[in-house]
C-alpha cells in the first residue's frame, strides 16, 4: 500500500508539473515562438483563433505585447484580423503599442481602422492621443474616418486640438 501511495504521489506530481509547463497559446502569443505556435496548431490548427478570459485574441496579444514573429505569423493564419474585444482590434492594441510593420501587415490584410472598442474609440484616436504622427498618418492612408465620434461625441480632430500639436491637427484638417 505504501508503495502504490509513493507511485500515485509520484505520478501525480509530474503531471501537475507538467500541466504548468505546458504554455497555452496566449502564453505564447505574448513571448513565444512561431515553432511553438505551430507546434499547438498540430494538435489543433483553430486554437489560434480562441479567446481567453478576457476576451482577447492570440493576435491581439502578439501585437500589444510585441511579439512581432508570432504577431506576422499571426496575421497570415487567423480567420479574423478584425476580432474585436471590449478593448478593440490588433489594430487598436498596435495604435498604443505601436509597430509600423505589423500595423501595415494587418492594414494589407484588410484590417478594418474604423472599428471601434467599448469607448467608441478607434486605432485613429488612439493615435491621435498618443500623439503617433506616423500612424496617423497611416491609418488616414487606409481610409480611417476622421468623423467617427466616441462615447464622449468627440472625434479625433477634437482631441487633437487639446494636443496642441499643430502637425497632428493640420493633418486631421484636410
């Protein structure tokens, strides 16, 4: 009996352990590897378009957290670049965490700049409060609205009028 109690504690001890070694796909999306996540698409190739518990995406916490390998990876095998949490897009993540190769990955891909998290606010304002000239100016490349209103009926021009950068605002002007 003592024996099988040793084996059994044993056994389930190295399967706990193994359990927490075991990385989920949002682990890795945040500071993986593509190899990893291609590993975990073998046992099944859709986890890469799971939410956590909160809602985000692989993608958008590949973006945000700038883990640009698996964030292109990323962009190229997800069903929906445009997958929006309360918090927004990849897009959206990418206007505060800012990548200029992975923005105009997701823009080629067809990522929509118009689509707004639970504030009303899109990657354009957040550009904009970020004072992110060169995103801005992306974004508007991509047919960006500049007329879009948040939660608090400003648009991008407002909030870039409390700036006070007069670039920013002479190129939300035009």
């Amino acid at each position: 009996m003592r024996n099988l109690i040793i084996a059994l504690s044993v056994f389930l001890g190295s399967f706990l352990w193994a359990q927490e070694k075991a990385k989920s796909i949002f682990d890795i999306a945040r500071s993986g590897t593509v190899s990893e996540v291609k590993e975990l698409m073998k046992q099944n190739p859709d986890i890469i378009n799971q939410t956590n518990e909160n809602g985000f995406s692989p993608l958008i916490l590949a973006c945000y957290r700038g883990n640009v390998e698996v964030a292109e990876f990323l962009i190229d095998h997800v069903k929906n670049v445009n997958y929006k949490s309360k918090e927004g897009t990849a897009l959206a993540g990418l206007s505060v965490k800012y990548n200029k190769k992975l923005v105009e990955d997701l823009l080629k891909k067809n990522a929509d700049p118009n689509i707004a998290d639970d504030t009303g606010s899109t990657p354009l304002f957040w550009a904009v409060k970020f004072g992110n000239k060169e995103l801005i100016e992306l974004l508007l490349k991509y047919k960006a609205d500049k007329s879009i209103k948040d939660s608090m009926g400003m648009t991008p021009f407002e909030y870039a009028l409390q700036t006070h950068k007069e670039e920013i605002i002479n190129i939300l002007k035009k």
